[in-house]
C-alpha cells in the first residue's frame, strides 16, 4: 500500500530562467529610452524656462533704462556682461550690488566681477550642457568659496545675438560689423557690442548707443536676442567656456554675445580668431532653445538653413522675411 507524501515543490529550469531574464531584459530596453525622453523633455523645459527668465530680465532692463544692456570696455580690457547687469530682475539684486560696470571683469588680482563668478546661476546653465565651469584659468578665482583652493569660474550657456556676419539676402549687401582680434563684430543684432560700425579708434563705447526695441524693425516676433551656446563638442576646445561675468574687449574678444555666422553645432573654438562666432547649439537632440526679442521662446531646428532663415533671424533690421520650418 502506497502512502500519500507531500509533493517537493518544483522549482524554476535553466531554461526557464533565462526566458524570465530575457523578458526583463527587453522590458528594461522598452523603458529605457522612455525614461531618458522624459528626462529630457523635462531638461528641455526647464532650459526653455532659463531662456524665458533672461529674456523678461532682458525686458525689466529695457523698461528702466529705456534701452538693451550697453557692453563696456574700461581701458580697452574686457568689461562686464550684459548677465551681470541684468541680476536684479532674476532674483539676484545682492549679486547685482557687486558689480562694477566701470571695472574690468578679469583684471588682474581678483577684483569684484572676477570673484562673482564663483557663484553658480542656475538660471544661466542649461541642464542638458555638460560643462557649468569655465576651461581657462584666465577665469581662475582663489580661494573658491572658501574652499582654500583655487578654481575656475561658472560660465553662461546662453549668450546674446550680436546680429549676424554674411550677406543681406535681399539687398545682397553684407551685414555691418567691426574688425576684431577674434574674427569680426556683428552690429545688427539685439544685444551687439556697438549697433554701429566705429570709425572712431577709440575704447570710450559711451560714444556709441545701445539698441532699443524700436531699432527692431524687422519685428520682434521675427529677430533672434538670446542663444544657447552649449553643445556637445565645445568641450574640445576647453577654453570655449568662460566665466558668466565675462562681456566683450574693445575690437577683440566677446564672451557674452556671439554673432551668427556658421550654422548650428559645427564651428567650434579652434583657439586662434574664430572666438566671437563660435556656432550656436545646444545637447538637446535635433536642435537648440533661443529667445526671441518679444519675450518668446523658440526651438530651433539644427537643420535650420543658414542664409536664407538664420542670419534673417539674426538681423534686427534688414527687412528680411525668414520663415520658421
């Protein structure tokens, strides 16, 4: 007679396993890129709310002084940015209180505007860049935030539209702009180092105007003010990011504002005289966020045409017609 015992319980088979394994496996390779997509989206949100902020700051600016930023150049050396001037209306007065419009901004020794830059502003950095410090220890600030030890400053990952270097196409002229240490310097932009071209050999830019809304004549909605300057690649050329404190030098290098000349992502820093038209960009896939001078936040398409849309977009007053792909 047979007795009834209780059944060991069976466990899993080799192959089993694996079949388990292998649908994780590919469940994981499902979401995966679904979570980095909404990581991005959520990257991508919050840069276009960066442009946003600087472009209102930008606006605050306008409405008090009746005119964009001046960019200043004491003694010829490179003055202060147009970032710094605008610290107020991001919730930065204290910062603000700081600077020192009439000072250099990385004169030697570590004067006020050089040792701001050891303050990191979020609303300047997009958080799809890699690289929040500047590569040049030109921009190097002892003693960093007390730490005892030397480091280099924060930088900006959005710069201003000095306006664009090429040919108008529709008068077929080119655009205005300075001879320059570091290629040329646009003028048709919003936020250029002087919006005339200076015949005048001289580093007193209080001589030259700022521009103002109504200079925008192609229309706001339609004229590009802010960029971003953040993309994959710039890290070559360790140096193609400096401290947010940085402006522009008289007729040399500008730090704050970049003209539009290449199309996006493929002209970096080659450390000789391309510095002021490094090609805009950022590390968002197919494009980059910019401001436009309404207040506006666009994307921008990398594919976008360089003569016929972005050097239109570029100039604030050339009577170009420039259509958004």
């Amino acid at each position: 007679m047979f007795s009834l015992g209780s059944r060991r319980p069976r466990g899993f088979t080799l192959v089993e396993l694996l079949v388990v394994i292998a649908i994780i496996g590919v469940m994981v390779g499902l979401l995966l890129p679904a979570v980095q997509s909404a990581r991005e989206a959520a990257r991508r949100m919050q840069c276009s709310n960066n442009i946003k902020q600087t472009s209102l700051a930008l606006h605050n600016f306008h409405d008090t002084f009746k005119r964009f930023p001046k960019h200043f150049s004491p003694g010829g050396q490179t003055g202060v940015s147009w970032q710094a001037l605008v610290l107020s209306y991001i919730e930065q007065s204290a910062l603000r209180d700081q600077v020192l419009p009439a000072a250099a901004s990385y004169a030697a020794g570590q004067n006020a505007n050089r040792v701001l830059g050891q303050n990191r502003i979020p609303t300047y950095l997009c958080p799809s860049a890699i690289e929040e410090r500047s590569g040049s220890t030109i921009d190097n600030i002892t003693n960093f935030n007390g730490t005892g030890a030397a480091g280099n400053a924060y930088t900006t990952h959005y710069v201003g539209n000095a306006g664009p270097i090429g040919t108008n196409p529709v008068s077929k002229a080119p655009y205005q702009s300075n001879p320059s240490g570091q290629g040329r310097l646009a003028c048709e932009g919003v936020l250029p180092f002087t919006p005339t071209v200076v015949t005048a050999n001289s580093a007193n830019l209080d001589a030259h105007p700022a521009t103002r809304i109504r200079d925008v004549l192609d229309g706001t909605s339609n004229t590009l003010m802010v960029l971003e300057l953040s993309w994959k690649g710039l890290e070559m050329a360790p140096s193609s990011f400096r401290s947010w404190t940085r402006g522009v030098a008289y007729n040399n290098d500008a730090s704050s504002i970049k003209n539009v000349q290449n199309a996006m992502r493929t002209v970096r820093y080659n450390g000789g005289s391309n510095w002021n038209s490094m090609s805009m960009g950022s590390n968002h896939p197919g494009g980059c966020m910019v401001g436009m001078t309404d207040g506006g936040v666009r994307f921008l398409s990398a594919s976008i045409d360089l003569n016929t849309i972005l050097l239109p977009l570029a100039s604030r007053g050339g009577s170009e017609v420039a259509q958004f792909e």
